[in-house]
C-alpha cells in the first residue's frame, strides 16, 4: 500500500503464449461490489486501476529488464487489457456524459468510475515513478484533462513539439498504442541496475518459486500447524484445561509419529483397557480437522458412548471452530449438511454410522471424509452388529483411496486377517499405566494367575475374614471378605451373571457392612437419593434406598438411562465405594476400580468368552490414584479346567459375520451395493467382496458353497423380494422402489415386506383422533421376543382404550374377544397371529409412556422393569426415524411423513414439549432439562449464552465441569443447525 492508501500495481509475466482478447465478465464492476483483492473501500468518485486490471490477489513484482511482451500484449495474467483500454476509450468519446457517469452502478452511488484511471497511484510526485509510467501518467493526466474541460475528444491542443494551432483537428494515438508504444520504448531502454543484480534477482526468485512449488506439493499432504503433533499449541492448552493433560505417554507418542500415521496410512492399534487409546484416536481427528480440512467419522459401539464423547469434544470444537455432531438413536441428517467453512466430525453408533457412509456415497461427497475412527473394532466379529462395521469400511475402502482408517481395541487375535482386510499397519503394546494383577479364587484360596506355571495358577494367600454360620449361607463365596479388604478407602466392581444376581449381591453386602459406613460422605449420598427420587418422578428404587447410604449401588440395564447417570458420577466422584455390575459396563463407559471381582465365569448362562474377561478385568487399577489394580475371579471346582484357557488361552479370532443368520448381512449388503450404483451385475458385487474380511477368511468361511454361489443366492432372495431386478444371468442388476426404500430406511430385510403391508393396510383406514395407530406401525419388530405378555394387565389396558382405538386393533388383528378369552384362561380356536398381539401389547406400553411420561408409572402398570420401558420408548424412536426414511421413497405413503417426523421427536424425548428444546442438548436428562427450565434456561438459546459459573449457581449440586460441558453442548447443537450451503 502506498502513501495515499491505494494499492501498488505490480506486474508479473505469467506465460509467454498468446492469449485471447475476450473477457467473459468486464472488468469495470467497482471493486466494492465485486469483492476483488484490492482490499480497501473505493474513494467516490475514484476508479482503483486494480478494479479495470486484475480480480486476484496481487502478483508479484518482475524484473525491469525482462521482456514485457515477448509475442503477447498480456499484463497481470489478463490478455484483454489494451483491449479494455481501447473500449473505456471508445465509450468516453461517445458519450454526452463527459464524466463517464453511463457506467456508473445503478446499485451504489458512490461506486463509479474515476475521470482518470492513474487516480490509483496516488497524490505524491511523480518523480518517484519509472519513466514508462511517469510516461504514461502524463499521457493519460493529459487526456483526463482535455475529458475535464469539456469532454469532447475533438478539443484541440497544442503540440509543443510541431506547434499545432488550437481548433485544429488531427488524428491521435489511442490511450492503447501509446501505453504500448511507451512501454515498448522503456523495456528497450538500457538498465540502470547492474548485471550482478540482475542475476542476483533471478536467482533469489528462481529459489522462491522452487519453495513455493515445493510447499504446493507438500502441504496438502503432510499439513503441519505447529508443534503438538503438528497441531497448533493451542491444542495443548485445551488438552491440559479441558481435560487436565499434561503430557502424553511415551507409547502415544511412539504411535502418533509412526511413519504409516505421517504418511496417513491406515492403522490398527492395540492395548490393555485403560491405556489411553482414545486420545491418539482424538488427536488424529484434530489433526485432520484443523490441518487438512477434512471432515471425520468416530464410531462407537453404545449411544451411551456416543454422547459422552459429543460432550466431550463440543468444547474443543467452539475452541477450534469445527462441528461435533451426533448421530444416535433418532438423531442425525441424512446426508449430513454440507458446511460452508466449518468441517465437522461425526459421533455415531455403528448403525447410523453405516447409513451416514451411505449417504456420503449417494451424493459424491465420500471424499469430504478425511478420516474414519473404528473403536472396538473387535466388535467385527460380533454377530449382526459385526457385519455392519465390516460393510461400513468395506465400502469406504472401495469409493476412496484418500480416507484413512484407524481400529483400535484392547483385545485382537487374529490381528493378520484384519489388516489384510484395512490394508492397515500393526501397532500393539501392552502398556498399563497401572500395573494389574490377575488372581482366581477357589474356596477360601487366592491363587495368582501365572501362565509360567503347569496349572496357570500359583497359590497366593488364604482369606483371613471370619465367618458366622449364618454368614457362610449368605455368601458362600466370600464375596463380603473380598469386597471389605478395599471398601470404603477404595473402590470395588463386583461383575453379576444376570441383573437380579446384582440388585440380590449388593443388598446382602450391606446387611454385613459397619456401621461407619453410614457416615462417610453423609451429605452427598442425600444429595444422591435426592436426585434419584427427582429422576423418577418422585420414585426412587428400594434396594437403591436402601443400599446407597452404605455407599453401594448396583449398575444394569434395568436402571433408566439417568439412574444409571447419576450412579456413575457418584462413584466416579468417590461418593459410591462399590457397584455391582452386568457385563456391559465393561464395554461402556470407562469406571475404573482398585479391585474388579467376577461373581462367576459365566454371563447368564453362557461361560465368558476371553475378550469379555479381559475387558472386565481391565477396568481394575486407576490411572494417578492407584499403584496397583487387581482383578478376582471367583470358582467353582468344576469351573477349574475352563478357567485355565479362560485366563490363560489367546485372544479369540475376529471372524466375518456376512454369512451369518443365512447370510442375512450380505443380503443387505448387495442391496446397498446395486442401490448407490456401485454394482450392476454379479461379477461386479463378488469383486467389491474382494475388499471385505469375508474374502480374506473365505476358505474358512465358504466350507459348504462357495463365495460366488452365496452370492447368486442372495441374488435370487432379494430378487423374490421384489427388491431388485435383473436379467437371468444376474446382469443389469436394479434396485426396486421397495429396495430404494429399505436399504436408505436401514429396515432389516427381514421385516421389509412386512412393514410395506403394515404401513399400506394403515392407509386405507389411519386412526387419526389417536396417535396408538402411529405408535403400533413403528413399534419395532426386534422387539417382540424381549418381552412377556400378562394377559389380565392386557385385558385390563384394553378396556380403558376407546371405541376406535379398540376398532383399530381389531383391524390389525388383535380382538378384545381372544384377549378376554386368553385373560381368563380359556383356549382360542381362531388363529390368530401372536406376533402382531406381542406386538400390540408393546404398542400399548409405548402409548401409556406418550400419554403419562412417567416410565416409573408405566413400568409399574406393565410389571415391567423401568429399564426396558425405557429401551423400548429408544428402540421405537430410532425404528420410527427409519420408517419415516422408508416412506419418503415411497409416494404411496406421503401421508405418514408429517406424522412420522412429529411422532419420532415424541418419542426420542417423552417429556412435555417445552422441555424438548433442552433435552436436545447431549446428556441433559429430563430431570436436569427441568431444573434448567425452572431456573430460567427455557431455550436452547438461553442454554448457549449462558455463563458456566452463573449455571453451576443456580442448579444445585451442578459442578463446574460438568456446567462448562452442559454449555458447551448447547452452543455446539445451535450451531449445528443453519449454515447449510447444498
């Protein structure tokens, strides 16, 4: 920028090729309007020449000694220059208006053009200018004067040189030729400057293109935004603020630098519980946010996970201006917004993370994916679920080379199969920060687990706890000696084989605890039951009365997903000494324990597998709070010999799940495959199977038929269906408006047909004055066998329905004839379809939550436990989202569209519609998005301003960290909602 404030013209040689005079877009548009690269706000009645010469950015100065023109006539990258020249002139001596005000914007008054287009360079002298320009300036200064004093171009002059009279008319060079000739005359002229300068220059510029070249190459690929792993120092900040990180562990550190992570390979890496896997997972997505631009996929196993870890990174993402969305149960858009600036990274279930991905397909947009994060990728081998995360990263490593994966797991076996299938890298160790030591019990012995030894197990102590004769009844397996060695001074988990076995275990520890128990925390265990009570409404569980003043609680499905919350936090903060536990807080959220005992070797009634005791035991040892971890795993003689491959054996193989169930995850599959038009025939499905871990385990896998005869049976299933079509030797394959719809709706193809009749039967007569029509048509199918019918509770709810709500049910098929005749006891002739009466008995409970809101209610009526009522009121919220996605394909069904979007945010909140806005927020409960209401925080709007401190104030018992996290939660879900740009 110069003196007067205008910017500089600089002149850069771009080529030496002809290049044509015609424009496509004129260059007088004022710079104010055009938004060009001049950066500063045109003077009135002034012309920047960069708004005539250029649009881009300024170019770079080149040597005085260079050829300006060679064999083109180009300046500043643009080729019509002179030709522009030529026209401003033409039009100014046509026009009657002598200062150019015909090509004045009629947008902006003040954008028009200068009387003289070297108004840009300045008020200072031009002695400072090179003598082409200065030149130039006068040529032109002389012409804007002759346009000043009466606009005409036929104004006479007088020419000092030949001493022409004034009124004399006589032809004159173009402002063009002269320009042209001008410079032509300057870059003949001798340079001032000296050879060795010249040379110099040329260097020095040869050197800065090479760098510069060189960074174009480099950056996209190898990003670096500062010193924390190539992320900014702020990163580091944040980590030590947020989540009071101070440095990494030398294996993350080791993991973060490998070569296959700098050159962003794919990787599979593996380590014990608890030894900070997901913060290298959590860095690698930073850096693909921030450095590459790029959007990120984290899928987790549980929704439970999945909004912890939106809690989680919503602050990181307000701090570093990036998005963090939710996708789980109900929540998420199909294909996500597509953002101007911001990237996003996307939390998801395994589900919805395989819709999402197919979404991306769908559009062309799979390459915005910078980076997909598996975690639990042991879950491959994990039944339907399983075959969900293999055809999410199969497709994925099929439609883009430039997504990078990265599996983590604490517990691998066959560690081969799987990176053949990721065409992924190997990273393991076995770093705990916390070293763990595994023991088994057996009578009243404690053995240490030694694999060095013949028998696994090496004799360690006996118990030392006396015991009364009634004690002995009680608990036979000593659980009260093992649990009192460490409770209250530290924390314990106690793993139940079944939900009853843990609420039976915990109530009979705390008829043999002290009484000091009862004082340790005293306040905050009222605090806790007060808060349990507010969660339900004014209910509270009676063996959590009864337990938690002891400082003991139990942890199962059973519990509403706040209970289970609130108990959480408890022990977390110390509050709770000891839980006893099913098997899935293990693969939930991270509760970790001085001591972890296992009741029994057995989940029900199956005996445990390696991975599930692994992960159960690695949650013993606190990482900075504990020097040590220890785990016990309790036996019975005749468990002995199982348990010695139990503790001892490697881990089990992660094997392909496609085939499972009659090959149910490949029919889904190959419809997918033909509907986003990534096959069309056979041979082209069995060569997107090459990229799948059922191709890599097929000689295993594929005993009975081969690969390519499973897949022309599928062919001819999904043909059957009616959901896609094709010629007799399975080419021109094409999905059907019924496959359309099941595959983008997720629907099982088990219920596809089903729901299609359901859903067209619902049509020729929908129930309106009632929404249990609605809430029938998306009770979900899976659910039917969880769930035992009362017949008397049936026929009691049945009569408390209406004349059309009973009409209705009759239609659907469930009389009040046969429920009358099944309540009683008495045998029904008539057959009826017992699915559809399980099906409407859920439906019933669904209605009841809807009209009440209160599950302890409802779960009471039905004699069923809260937990259930709750997983179904979810399981129905996301089933109703996926039939709201299989209608929109399907013209026949608009109608149910409107009614399904209402009904899906009913049922993902169940509460009263104010209250919906703050339960949007992740993690906010019902009982928390109603203290937040009745404190002044009605909105989501209110939620996002809202000071932390002020917040933690004004609802009891609010923690900071947790106030700060609730924040920033809010202002990341408003932020998620507008700024598309599709």
């Amino acid at each position: 920028m110069n003196a007067a404030g205008e910017q500089d013209v600089q002149i850069k040689r771009v080529s030496s090729r002809k290049r044509s005079r015609g424009s496509p877009k004129t260059h007088l548009t004022p710079a104010g309007e055009r938004g060009g690269a001049t950066g500063h706000r045109p003077r009135p009645n002034t012309c920047s020449l960069s708004s005539i010469m250029f649009d881009g950015a300024a170019a770079q100065y080149c040597s005085d000694s260079e050829d300006l023109f060679g064999d083109y006539d180009s300046l500043l990258e643009d080729g019509s220059l002179l030709a522009k020249l030529d026209e401003a002139e033409q039009k100014a001596r046509r026009s009657d208006q002598p200062d150019f005000t015909a090509l004045r914007r009629r947008q902006s008054p003040e954008d028009v053009l200068t009387d003289s287009i070297m108004d840009l360079l300045g008020d200072g002298p031009s002695e400072d200018l090179p003598a082409s320009q200065r030149q130039f300036k006068e040529l032109i200064d002389g012409t804007a004067e002759r346009l000043r004093d009466g606009g005409k171009t036929s104004t006479p002059v007088r020419d000092p040189e030949r001493g022409t009279e004034e009124g004399t008319r006589r032809p004159r060079r173009s402002v063009a030729d002269q320009m042209k000739r001008t410079m032509l005359c300057n870059a003949a002229a001798p340079s001032s400057v000296s050879r060795s300068a010249v040379l110099k220059e040329a260097v020095v510029s040869e050197e800065i293109g090479v760098a510069l070249r060189a960074m174009e190459t480099i950056i996209p690929e190898t990003p670096d935004l500062g010193p924390f792993f190539g992320l900014p120092t702020r990163v580091k900040e944040l980590m030590f603020k947020l989540r009071g990180i101070k440095d990494l562990y030398d294996w993350q550190k080791t993991c973060l630098n490998l070569d296959c992570v700098q050159h962003r390979r794919n990787l599979i890496y593996s380590l014990p519980t608890s030894g900070g896997k997901t913060l290298v997972a959590e860095i690698l997505i930073l850096r693909e946010l921030l450095c590459r631009r790029k959007d990120c996929l984290f899928i987790l196993p549980y929704i439970s996970l999945v909004q912890e870890k939106v809690r989680g990174l919503a602050s990181f993402g307000l701090e570093l201006d990036f998005m963090v969305e939710e996708y789980a149960g109900s929540k998420g858009r199909f294909p996500p917004v597509k953002r101007r600036n911001n990237r996003s990274v996307y939390i998801a279930t395994i589900e919805k993370a395989h819709s999402l991905v197919n979404s991306l397909i769908e559009t062309s947009r799979v390459d915005d994916l910078g980076l997909v994060v598996v975690d639990e990728l042991h879950m491959l081998g994990g039944g339907s679920r399983g075959a969900i995360i293999e055809m999410t990263l199969a497709k994925v490593l099929h439609m883009t080379k430039s997504t990078q994966i990265i599996g983590m797991s604490a517990t691998l076996g066959n560690i081969k199969d799987l990176q053949a299938f990721l065409r992924a890298e190997n990273y393991t160790n076995d770093f705990r920060p916390v070293q763990l030591k595994e023991y088994v019990k057996l009578n009243d012995t404690i053995y240490e687990v030694d694999q060095t030894e013949e028998e696994c197990f090496k004799f360690s102590r006996l118990l030392n706890f006396k015991y009364s004769s009634s004690m002995k009844k009680m608990d036979p397996d000593h659980i009260i000696a093992l649990v009192t060695e460490v409770i209250p001074a530290h924390s314990c988990l106690v793993f139940c084989p079944t939900k009853k076995n843990c609420e039976n275990v915990v109530g009979m520890i705390c008829k043999y605890l002290k009484e000091e128990f009862l004082q340790l925390r005293k306040a905050e265990k009222v605090v806790l039951l007060r808060e349990l009570k507010a969660s339900g409404s004014g209910s509270v569980c009676p063996v959590l009365r009864r337990t938690v003043p002891y400082g003991l609680a139990y942890h199962h499905s059973g519990l509403t997903s706040e209970e289970r919350k609130l108990v959480e936090e408890a022990y977390s903060n110390g509050v709770l000494c000891l839980l006893t536990c099913t098997s899935t807080l293990a693969a939930g959220i991270n509760l970790p324990a001085r001591r972890v005992i296992l009741r029994s070797p057995f989940v029900a009634a199956d005996f445990l597998k390696r991975s599930q005791y692994k992960q159960m035991v690695g949650r013993a040892g606190r990482a900075g709070i504990d020097s040590t971890g220890e785990s016990v795993l309790i036996l019975q003689d005749k468990d002995r010999d199982m348990a010695k491959t139990l503790v001892c054996a490697p881990m089990e193989n992660c094997v392909s799940n496609l085939l499972l169930d009659d090959g149910k995850g490949l029919l889904s599959l190959i419809l997918s495959l033909v509907g986003l038009n990534i096959s069309s025939s056979v041979d082209q499905v069995l060569d997107f199977l090459c990229g799948t871990l059922l191709f890599v385990q097929r000689e295993q896998l594929c005993v009975e038929t081969s690969l390519a005869e499973a897949v022309r049976r599928c062919v001819g299933l999904l043909e059957s269906k009616d959901l896609i079509t094709g010629t007799a030797h399975g080419q021109s394959l094409q999905v059907t408006k019924l496959g359309r719809a099941t595959y983008k709706g997720s629907v099982d193809l088990t219920y596809s047909n089903i729901l299609y009749k359901d859903l067209s039967q619902g049509l020729e007569g929908l129930l309106l004055n009632s929404c249990l029509h609605l809430v029938y048509l998306v009770t979900p199918y899976n659910m039917i066998a969880q769930c035992k019918t009362d017949w008397m509770v049936y026929f009691r709810q049945f009569t408390l329905l209406s004349a059309a709500e009973q009409k209705m049910s009759a239609a659907v098929g469930v009389p009040e004839s046969f429920i009358a005749r099944k309540a009683a006891g008495q045998t029904v002739r008539k057959t009826v379809n017992m699915e559809v009466v399980s099906r409407m008995y859920l439906a019933l409970v669904l209605f009841s939550v809807l009209k009440e809101t209160s599950l302890w209610k409802v779960a009471e009526r039905f004699q069923l436990s809260r937990g259930f009522v709750q997983s179904l009121l979810s399981s129905a919220a996301a089933f109703c989202s996926c039939v709201l996605h299989f209608t929109e394909e399907l013209e026949e069904f608009w109608p149910f569209r409107a009614l399904l979007t209402e009904l899906t945010r009913r049922l993902s909140y169940c509460v009263t519609a104010e209250l919906i806005p703050l339960m949007e927020v992740a993690g906010v409960m019902e009982s928390r998005a109603r203290q937040l209401y009745h404190a002044g925080y009605r909105t989501l709007t209110h939620l996002a301003n809202a000071d932390a401190d002020v917040l933690s104030n004004a609802i009891e018992h609010l923690l900071l960290r947790r106030a700060n996290q609730i924040v920033a939660s809010a202002r990341m879900t408003s932020l998620c909602v507008p700024d598309a740009a599709e």
